[in-house]
C-alpha cells in the first residue's frame, strides 16, 4: 500500500488536538506529500494558528522527514485537477491533491475532507478519523 497524506492529515499529526495520536499513527507509516500540502502546511500554521516562523520551518522539515520527497506541482497536474474538478464536482485545490496521489501511484489517499470510502480509478479515499 502507498499511502498519500492530504494537509489536514499532516497537520493534526503536528499538534496536540484530541486527532492528533491518530494522524502521527498514519503518517510516521510513510507516505507521498506533495509541495501543494507544504505550502497548505504554510499557510494553517501561519495564519490560522499563529505560529513563528522557525517553529513553521521546524514543522515543514519534520513533515519532510516522514514522508518520500514531496511531488512537485506540473502542469500535467494541474490539467489532471481540473479534470477531475469538472468530472467529480471537487473543489479545485482538492483535485490537485486528489491528482498528487495518483501520479504518485498511491492506492489510499488520508483525508477527512474527501468522502470516506470514495475511489479515483485505483486511488481510496480514507478517513483515518472514523
């Protein structure tokens, strides 16, 4: 099985929230990323929980430890995204993670925010808080 985390997967392994233990479960199991996530990574710990930059760089190179090196964002992903976006009714920046874990090659994609159960050609979609 190769695994793909989605960012909110990430960040709850990185906090102390009640999911915390959880995703740390999953994610120290190994897994894909893509840059997309790191930079969602970015943005959470900035923004909406207010953390200094060091500790966010701290957290990006710990996230980076656990997982295979980050895919890249293509233009052949992006073209896959709105593909996607279009034929399944996904928001966009879904999609881009959606089409991260299959060029990835991944079968199971952790996300809470994708129906649990849901499948992309070969790719599940898990929820690993139920």
């Amino acid at each position: 099985m190769t695994a793909f985390f989605d960012t909110n997967v990430v960040a709850y392994a990185l906090d102390t929230q009640e999911k915390s233990p959880a995703a740390m479960t999953f994610l120290r199991k190994g897994g894909k990323i893509s840059v997309q996530v790191l930079n969602e990574l970015t943005n959470v710990w900035r923004k909406k929980l207010r953390r200094s930059w060091p500790d966010v760089e701290h957290g990006l190179r710990a996230v980076r430890d656990l997982t295979d090196e980050p895919l890249p964002l293509t233009v052949e992903m992006h073209e896959t995204a709105i593909a996607l976006a279009r034929d399944h009714n996904i928001p966009i920046y879904d999609a881009l993670i959606v089409a991260a874990a299959l060029e990835g090659g991944c079968d199971t994609l952790y996300s809470e925010d994708l129906q649990h159960g849901r499948r992309f050609a070969r790719l599940a979609i898990v929820n690993p808080f139920l």
